[in-house]
C-alpha cells in the first residue's frame, strides 16, 4: 500500500500538482534537503525496557521495507531514551529534551512517543507547537485525545497550544480499560468498591475515570489510596484505612513500582477473601510476587504473541529474525505500525509536516495488526501472572 501511495505522489509531483495534504502553502511547514528525520523516544531503563526493545526492533524493520525512504528522501531515524541508568519510569525532563531536540531539527518529519503511560503529556506539547506528527505506540493516557469522566479540567485542549491535534496513538486510550475493569468487576456481584493508585500522572487519571464511572453504573466507591514513595512499612496502615470501609473489591490503578509488592503483601494479611482487580501497568513487573491475596486479575490491550491473529505473528518472526532474536515482545507490532504509518503520511503529504499530520490523521483508524475488541485477562498464579483468556 505504502508503495502505491509512493507511486501516486510521483505522478502527482512529475504533472506539477501539489500533493492531496501537503497544499496548504505554509513555508514554515515545509522540509527542505534530501533527507527527513523521524525521532523515537523509549525507555531503555526500568519498567518498560523490554517492550521498548520490541517496539524499537519494530520500528526498524518498518523503515527497512520502506527502503529508508518516504516521500522521495532519505530518512534518518534518531532513538532517544526516556529514562536514566537504574530509573523505573520515564522523566518529564527527559521526554521533555527528547521533544525539544526534535523540534530544534529542521528535517525532523515525525516524532514516534511515548510508550511510557502518561509520558505523552509532557512532549505533545512541545512537538504540537512546531506542527510535528506524534506517534505514540503505547500510550493511553485517555485526556491526550478526549475529556475524561471525573477530570472535567483535564481535556485535551490544554495540550495543543496551535489548536490543531497532531498526536496519533495506536493503541486504545484507557477509557475503554477502564469500563472493562468495571464491568468485570460488576460482574462478580460486588458491591463496594476501593480505588489505589500510584502517584503518577497514568494512575492518578485511570484512577478518576474508575471513580466517575462507578459513581454512574457502580459499585458505589467507598474508599481511594494513593501510593507514594517507596516506604513499605505504610503499607499496612493503608490496608487497614479501606479494611475500615469494607470493600468487596479493590482496583489498583498504576504501573509496577517498589510499593506494588509490599502492597500486595499488605491486602494478603489484612483483605485475603477480597479480589484485586489490577492495569496493565502491573504486567511488566519481572520478579515474582510471593505473597498476594488469593485473587488477583489484570486486564491487558495485548494478549501473548501466541494469541495473537496470524498475520501479527508472522510479523513478530519477521522482528525478531532482523532483530537477531528468537523472539520479541507483542508491543513490537505497536512499534512496527507507529513506523508505517509515518512514513506512509510523508509519502502522500510529501516533506510538509502540517500535510504529514493530515494524512496520519486520517489514516489511524485503518485496520491495525493488533486492532481487537477484546481484552486479555490475567491472573496471578505461584507469584506470576499468567495469561488466562479473552474478554470481549
């Protein structure tokens, strides 16, 4: 398709007519030379390291089949890190530099990030301000794209300072996790409802949408905790503060962090018979966790390579063989079609990047690789969590 697409932009350069998104006649949008520049921000530290390594192994091959080419120009592709040496998330000032960096390069075409929940926050922003494409490959921050229920202040307006979206995500925004937390939850006939979140931007949002949805539909939200730091002994003392407001559940909103196990622990000996209802977030703790309460489930986007439909299976072969690995996360597809689909808007808008942001606009509800309706369930069992079955 790419290669059609290329191939139409050069009958329509050769008969001297502007491209379909790239005519909007802006000086400062268009790229001048003979190469485009395409810069990748992801973790190479923490917890998202080993999904970083698949989406990036992704985004390679894309380029490879493109030829390192889009729009008759060579493209150079620039990975940036969002994390430093021994870090477990991503920092703001450091997504804030990656952005910053592609914004201060004239041939920079597209800006792929962030995989890191809630990283987009900061450098959306930035590129936005310069007009430049954003790919995001993993994040579903749900206020990047829409107003979340609960946070009436915390629309998308607020980080689009030209008025005009330039972020693209592939993955679904977490208002769709959300009411499948809940409705699972419903479900299993509970009543009362407690929310933990950690205390980052991801957390503390999912956390507010979970809230304003049950204050709807229910279960009634009877208590809210929030972790900070990484002082186990509060633990506890924050187990017992929602065992005094009797939940039948509780959800925790967050990504895998130094009080996720301790907190676990906590519910095993003061909630044992109340069920866990955990994000996606928590799947990329790597070590076991030896004590939990007797049930605890996560719900995922992404299911197992092994589940995955054939064609995104063969994908991930094709990955990992370039990537000289036997095999590589399901994450690297998210990788490989945040790749595509930037190269395939400079092909039809040409080196503009007011065209480019376009093209990828209209082109991100094509059928993805990984595009489902389902939710994959996970539980914990002998201290990790397992892949269980779909959920529609």
């Amino acid at each position: 398709m790419a290669r059609a697409l290329t191939a139409l932009a050069t009958l329509i350069a050769a008969a001297g007519l502007g491209g379909c998104f790239g005519g909007d006649g802006s000086e400062e949008s268009r790229i001048s030379g003979r190469t485009l520049t395409i810069y990748s921000s992801l973790p190479a530290h923490g917890a998202s390291a080993s999904a970083a390594r698949a989406v990036a192994a992704g985004e390679g091959l894309a380029l490879a089949d493109a030829g390192k080419r889009a729009g008759h120009r060579r493209v150079r592709w620039v990975r940036l890190d969002s994390t430093r040496p021994g870090g477990r998330v991503w920092e703001p000032d450091l997504v804030s530099a990656n952005a910053k960096r592609a914004t201060a390069d004239p041939t920079t075409v597209a800006y792929l990030g962030e995989l890191d929940y809630g990283a987009s926050a900061v450098s959306v922003p930035i590129t936005n301000e310069k007009g430049i494409l954003q790919v995001s490959p993993g994040d579903g921050l749900a206020s990047l794209t829409t107003v979340p229920p609960g946070r009436p202040q915390a629309g998308p307006a607020r980080y689009y300072p030209t008025d005009e979206r330039t972020f693209v995500r592939l993955t679904p925004s977490d208002l769709g996790l959300a009411e499948a937390l809940l409705l699972r939850i419903r479900g299993s006939g509970a009543h009362r409802l407690a929310v933990v979140c950690d205390d980052h931007i991801y957390g503390r949002e999912l956390a507010a949408e979970l809230v304003a949805r049950a204050h709807r539909d229910g279960p009634e939200p009877v208590a809210g905790e929030e972790l900070h730091g990484d002082d186990p002994t509060a633990m506890p003392g924050l187990v017992k503060d929602l065992a005094d407001e009797h939940p039948d559940v509780v959800v925790y909103a967050g990504v895998s962090g130094p009080l996720t196990a301790p907190f676990l622990t906590a519910m095993a000996r003061g909630l044992p018979n109340v069920p866990v209802f955990a994000t996606s977030g928590v799947l990329a703790r790597t070590s076991a966790l030896r004590v939990a309460p007797r049930r605890v489930e996560v719900l995922s986007t992404l299911p197992p390579a092994a589940r995955l439909p054939l064609r995104a299976r063969r994908l991930l072969r094709r990955i990992a063989r370039r990537a000289g690995l036997r095999s590589v996360d399901p994450e690297a597809i998210y990788g490989y079609e945040s790749m595509r689909l930037a190269l395939d808007a400079v092909d039809r808008a040409g080196a503009n990047r007011r065209g480019v942001v376009r093209a990828a606009r209209m082109g991100d509800r094509r059928a993805s690789t990984l595009a489902s309706d389902r939710f994959a369930l996970y539980r914990l069992r002998h201290g990790r969590f397992t892949f269980q079955r779909e959920l529609r």
